[in-house]
C-alpha cells in the first residue's frame, strides 16, 4: 500500500444525531464486582492512547506487514514514519501477540535513490535460495522512484542478523513494473510442493501469481481478476483445514466496496490453488470484517512452542483506520502518535449448513492471561433500558442475549452522564449491526456510521462479544462469521455501559466484563 502525504488533525466537532431515547428499564439489580487482580483506573487517564491493543510508540503508521517466527517469538513489521516524508518499516517483537517490545526501525527510507519503502512481505530463507544464507530474512516491498510515472517495482532486502536490520540488494527493482500505475504489495509463500516461492501481487484489478526460485528472478504465471471493489491492495494467499479435515485455499485482498454497499476491508474467496491458478467456489468474494476500520490486513501462521505450524488456524490483525480519514484522530494531539491495530484473531475455516466454507475469527486466546479486573454479572433482565453500575473506557463484554419476541436488543457503550452519547451494538429485525453515530468519530461525511450484517430474528438468541478501547470498537457475533471493526473517540468522560431492548424484555445471559492489563 502507498505511503502518507497529508495531514490534518482531530477537533473535536459536532456529534451526528443521537438515536432515540430508549424506554425505561425493568430489572434486577447488578450483582457486584468479582476482582481476580487489582487495576490502576488512573492509568493513562488522560490519554487516548490504547490499554491493550497495538499502538505505533510515535509518528504515524498504517500498513501491519506479515509477522515471521525466528527463535520462538514473532517478529512484527508494520509501516511508520511522518506523516508527510514517507514510510520504513519498524518492528516489533512478542511472544504472545498481546504484549509487544519496540525494537525500532528495520527496513529504512531512503537507502537508495528510490526513497520510502512500501508494503510487501517477509519471509525466512530457511534453505538458503537466495544466497544470503540459510535462515536469511528476505523482504520483498514495493518503492516507486518517481510518482509521475509508472514506477511502482518490487525491491529486495535481506537481513543476517535474524531481521533486526535489513540492507538493499542492490538498487535496481527484483521484479520491473511492466507499465502499469498500480503494481505493489507482493506477498511470498514457498511452494514446498513445487521448489518454489510464490508471489501474490495486486495490479488494480488484478492478482497477479509470479514464481522464483531465488527470489530475485520472478516469472508471471497467471493473474485472478476482480472488478468492482476498487483497486485492489495488500493480497493475501494461503491454505487453511476444516475441523473435519478439508483443506481449502483462501485468496484476499484488501478493497474497498463501499459504492456497491460492500465493506471496505478484507474480501476474501476460497477455492483451489493449483501453484499457478487460483480457482475461487464462487464469484462474489466474503468480507472478514463488515466495519469501517479493518484495513490492510495480513494473516500468518500458528506456531506451537516447538515451531510446528497448525494448519487449522491463521493469525491476523490489521490497522484500525480508513484511507478516507487517515490523519483524523485525538491521539496526535493529546499523546503524539497515529496508529492503532486491531487484537490479533484467530481464523478459522468452517462450512456452513449449505457446505459453503466461510471463514470466522475471534480475539487471540492469549488475551485472557492479560485479565486484571473480572465482573461478573450472571443473567440480567431487561425490558426496556438498564445502565449499569459499571463504567470504563477499555473492557471485553460478553453475553448472550435470549428472548421471545422483541424488536432489538444490544448495549451502549462508552455511554456519557446524561445518556445523549453512546455507541451501539446488537440486533434488530434482521440484521446485527455497530452504530456510532452518537459518538465523537473520524466519519466527517455521515455516511459511514452504521455498519450491518444479516442476522436470523427467528433465532430468538445472539451472542456478543464486545472489545472497546481508548477510540476503537470490534464486534463479534455469534461465532464470529460476522465481525464489525471501527475507530470511534468518546471523550474521556464517558464511560457508562447500558443495556437495553426494543419492543419486548430479554435477558442478557452470562454477562461478563472483563479489563486488561498489558
């Protein structure tokens, strides 16, 4: 993906209009706090900077570039920089995937006559077919030398200190742009079948499938075309196994569908893989995330402690914003950074009762040793609107909500005193949706404030799995086929939580709230 070059800075404006207000509630009372560890609350509290999820230490970033495993850790690259000079790549290490050690700049800017690096791949040379040595890191990413042409290329850099720090392969591109404007963001998987590395590479509309046997010579093998959801960026490709033992293909690109209704974050197709030509089940493509701020994301492999990969889970995270509004945020004015990823999830492959395979995700398990603070408050029955005695501004919620016949039902979050701001959550008639249109966010159009997936009423249950922090909300429903990512920035005040139906009582099941410390 490209680099940054403007900026603006987050004011804090008018809020959109306020949903209506909903009717008094009729409960029981909330049972009080269950402590497993104390917590800090004054921690942080005057920042927007997040309790748990990735943050760049300073500047700016977007792009998270795939994480590789050398010597039991994962060894995390994404793009930083200014927000006006252009992008390196900085790294960060962890163990776990919730706590994470800067370890500063690996891949820089301006090495070469061809300025900023770009997006792209690492990968881990384990056999040597480079030349740099057998557990080389080779980086493959995307330079464009001069804006005004079409000079987007793919460049090499490899690192014999175990990806600490890179240098050029020389100065000249691995694989020339063959006169076209969009051609970046290679990602490199081995073909061990086959001998050989493969290469997915976004050019528009198109995916293309490239070869080598060194990485540094690259043949064009073949291409999968999809119009309609804009240009095409950061391409994934991967297999992935069934709980029941098939295994199939999973091709994504990040992209934006917004003027057909479609998501603007991860599309992806499963389907066969052939080493040259990718076959997708069908035409139309998934969407991984059905929010506003799930973008350039990129999925890697499960490592157990001794290095195996499993073959039935991804890994994947991505950066909570949206090129739409990418400089809009209070964290460069109150903490002196810009940008915020989402957890790392967990991704599944499944079938559905049709046969079709979808895939689903959930927060990394990791995330529960990291629990400072648990409140538990059991069943809740609500007819109406229920705010609770609980407030905080970084939390996990989960409940099932169970009922008979109702409207809607889901919670408030990071409500204010007086109930007028708040971001929702649940369902309604048939569809699950995030709403954030009562909240200070960076949407300055208003067409961006509700996200929505389908949702089958006659169910007369959901379950919620809810992660707020400091200016970011992600959804999971059910099992965690439909998810919903988005920034939101509620002023530090507000930190209520409500619970609440339309047309009818539920009780909200198992209701658990539970903080982190990291």
């Amino acid at each position: 993906m490209r680099g940054l070059t403007r900026r603006k800075l987050f004011r804090a404006g008018a809020l959109g209009a306020v949903g209506a207000a909903l009717p008094s509630a009729t409960a029981r009372a909330v049972p009080g706090d269950r402590a497993v560890a104390p917590v800090n609350r004054a921690r942080k509290a005057a920042s927007y900077r997040a309790e748990y999820h990735f943050t760049v230490p300073d500047q700016w970033k977007n792009d998270p570039q795939r994480p590789v495993w050398i010597d039991g850790e994962y060894l995390y690259y994404y793009l930083t920089g200014g927000t006006t000079s252009g992008t390196a790549w900085r790294l960060a290490t962890s163990t776990d995937l919730v706590r994470f050690h800067d370890q500063g700049v690996a891949v820089p800017k301006d090495t070469t006559p061809n300025g900023d690096v770009w997006s792209g791949c690492a990968v881990v040379d384990t056999d040597d077919t480079a030349g740099f040595g057998a557990g080389a890191v080779v980086v493959l990413a995307t330079m464009e030398p001069d804006a005004n042409t079409d000079s987007q290329a793919q460049y090499l850099y490899y690192s014999t200190d175990d990806g600490r720090t890179f240098q050029p392969h020389g100065t000249g591109p691995v694989l020339p742009n063959p006169g076209v404007k969009d051609f970046r963001d290679p990602k490199v998987i081995r073909d061990e079948e086959r001998g050989r590395w493969v290469m997915a590479l976004t050019e528009n509309t198109k995916v293309g499938i490239y070869h080598s046997g060194d990485l540094k010579q690259w043949t064009y093998a073949g291409g999968f075309v999809k119009q309609g959801i804009g240009v095409l960026e950061c391409p994934d490709l991967f297999a992935l196994r069934t709980s029941d033992g098939d295994t199939r293909w999973v091709l994504a690109v990040s992209a934006n569908g917004k003027e057909a209704g479609l998501p603007n974050t991860y599309a992806y197709w499963t389907g066969d893989f052939d080493g040259v030509t990718f076959t997708p089940d069908a035409d139309e493509p998934q969407w991984l995330d059905h929010g506003f701020d799930w973008y350039g994301a990129v999925t890697w492999e499960k490592r157990g402690e001794d290095g195996s990969v499993d073959p039935a889970v991804r890994y994947a995270i991505a950066w909570m914003n949206n090129w739409d509004y990418p400089d809009t945020t209070p964290t460069i004015d109150a903490d002196g950074f810009n940008g915020t990823d989402s957890v790392v999830r967990e991704v599944t492959l499944h079938r559905d009762g049709s046969g079709a395979y979808f895939l689903a995700s959930r927060p990394v398990a990791a995330l529960d040793r990291y629990v400072s603070r648990t409140v538990d408050l059991g069943d809740v029955a609500v007819d109406g609107q229920l705010v609770l005695e609980y407030t905080g501004t970084a939390y996990e919620l989960t409940t099932e909500i169970t009922w008979d016949e109702l409207a809607g039902a889901g919670v408030q979050l990071r409500r204010s005193a007086d109930g007028s701001r708040h971001i929702d959550a649940g369902v309604h008639g048939d569809y699950a949706f995030v709403n954030r249109r009562g909240s200070a966010n960076p949407d300055t159009s208003s067409k961006w404030q509700e996200s929505r997936t389908p949702f089958d009423p006659a169910a007369g249950k959901v379950r919620l799995r809810v992660l707020v922090d400091r200016t970011t909300v992600e959804v999971f429903f059910e099992d965690g086929r439909h998810t919903h990512s988005m920034e939101a920035f509620p002023y530090l005040v507000d930190t209520g939580l409500a619970l609440f139906t339309s047309e009818g009582p539920a009780v909200f099941k198992s209701t658990v709230i539970r903080e982190f410390t990291v």
